[in-house]
C-alpha cells in the first residue's frame, strides 16, 4: 500500500460521461397541422332578439319589460339581445354597464346595439357590447298576437335574424340557386337550415331547439317543434304550413308569436300560417 505523503495532490477520479440526448425532431405534418388549427373562426347565422329602446326614464320600464317576459319566459331566459338605440338619439349618453346588469337580471344578454349615436357606441363598448348594423326589424313594428297588444310599453323585443355575408348555417341537402331546399331527415335540437333565396320543404320532424330559416315558404311534414321563421328577408307574403303545430316559435317577415302565445285549440294540429296586415294567423287546414 502507498501512503500519501503531505503535499501529494490525489489522482482525480474518473468520472463517467452521461449519454447526450439525441435532439428534438422537428414536427411531423400532422403536428402542425394540430398546431394551426387550435382554432376555427367561421361566420354563424343566429336568431337575435331586438329590443327597442323608446324611454328609459319611464319609472315602469323594467316592470313593462319583467311583464312581457313573463308570458313566454322559457324563450327569453337568456336570449341575446341587440339594443336599438333610434329612439334615444336625443337623450344622449347613460350607463350602458349598469342597464346591461338590469337586463341580466330579468335573464336577458345584451351582446350588442344599433342606431346609436357616436357617444352612445363608444359607450357601448366600453360596456364591452358590439356595434351592430342597422337592419330592417329596427323599424317599429307592433308585436303581432291574437291578443290586444298592450298601449303605452317603453321596449318591444323582436327576434331578427342575423346574417353576416360569410354565413354558413348547417347544409343538410343541396339547394337549387333560387328552388326549394329539401330535407329529408329529421333535424336535431341545434340544428340550423337555412333555404337561401327560396322555399323550406321538411320531410321529417323538427325537434324542440332546432331552427328553420328561409327567404320564401316553409314546409314541414313532420312535428314542427322547434323554431320557424319564413321571409326572413322581408317577404310578408311567405307562409309556414306543418303538419303538427308544437313549435316553439313562428315568425314571418319578423312578425312572430311564441308558443305561450298560440290557442291551445291549434297545438298539435295542421296548419298554414300567414301575416294579415301586421296580425300573425294561424288557421287550421283540414
């Protein structure tokens, strides 16, 4: 054995070299691919409610409004809402933040307005609501019901339908330029169609939460649950026939009526249904 003397420096140890990981390969294509679409952004046609703004200062104005939402409230429980602001031009600015908390309240979502002054965008954003075009269901129109409408009401809410230009609603079947779209199986709750420029035949049911839409007529020869608007692009002569009225909604040319609304006598029934001047019919067809 060899002893060390003092002042000796020790050998220093081996030590043993760790294997290098090997570097990270680049991603594959499909990895990018995931990458690049962690998001889609895609145009959206949806069924907005307008409401009609004429005075705010009216003492009754939220009980007017906690009253009308009273006769259908399944259907407004947190509806969105567009504010048209055309019957305030001259009031000049007020708290967006604190009437969009009064509307939260009575269970309605206000997402954005139109007709409005500079000052009164400006607030609107600030509140962080959209700016939204002007659109024909911004001009007065009377709530259309078989019953007597109610006199002096400071809002009228009216559902419209928003259509931006890059729209896609679901496509379930193929659609001539200017014919009729045919559907032939039945539409889900959620479910959207649209017939574009012409008529809306449904062979099937219509569940409770899905949505027709079309520029002309609609048909269907099934259950009609769900929602239907005809003449969505202004024609007050489009009609909706069904087989079995259940609907939740019906609307021509903005003209609507919810379920609360019908006679019990027509539920379940066959029918057409028309606008009459600014009154919605519904007649049953034997």
């Amino acid at each position: 054995m060899t002893v060390a003397s003092q002042g000796d420096v020790p050998a220093p140890e081996e030590t043993t070299e760790l294997p290098k990981e090997p570097p990270a390969e680049p991603p594959t294509e499909v990895e990018e691919q995931e990458e690049q679409q962690a998001f889609k952004l895609r145009g959206g046609s949806f069924t907005l409610l307008v409401l009609q703004l004429i005075d705010l200062k009216n003492p009754n104005f939220f009980q007017w409004l906690l009253d009308k939402i009273g006769q259908a409230p399944n259907f407004y429980r947190h509806a969105p809402v567009v504010l048209d602001l055309a019957g305030l031009a001259d009031s000049g600015p007020f708290n967006f933040a604190e009437l969009g908390r009064r509307l939260r309240q009575h269970k309605l979502v206000p997402v954005g307005v139109q007709n409005g002054t500079e000052e009164q965008n400006q607030g609107a954003v600030n509140a962080g609501m959209s700016i939204f075009p002007m659109w024909r269901a911004s001009q007065p129109l009377e709530q259309p019901t078989t019953k007597a409408p109610a006199e002096n009401k400071p809002a009228e809410a009216e559902p419209t339908v928003a259509k931006p230009t890059e729209a896609k609603p679901t496509e379930l079947s193929g659609q001539a330029e200017t014919g009729a779209k045919l559907v032939t199986e039945p539409i889900r709750s959620g479910r959207q169609v649209y017939a574009r420029q012409g008529d809306l035949v449904v062979l099937n049911t219509v569940s409770a939460g899905a949505e027709l839409l079309a520029d002309g007529h609609i048909h269907v020869y099934g259950a009609l649950r769900g929602r239907a608007l005809a003449g969505v692009s202004g024609d007050t002569s489009a009609r909706i026939f069904c087989r079995s009225l259940q609907a939740e909604l019906v609307s021509i040319a903005g003209h609507w009526l919810v379920r609360e609304d019908m006679d019990d006598h027509l539920i379940g029934r066959t029918v057409q249904i028309y606008l009459k001047g600014e009154l919605l019919v519904i007649e049953p067809m034997s």
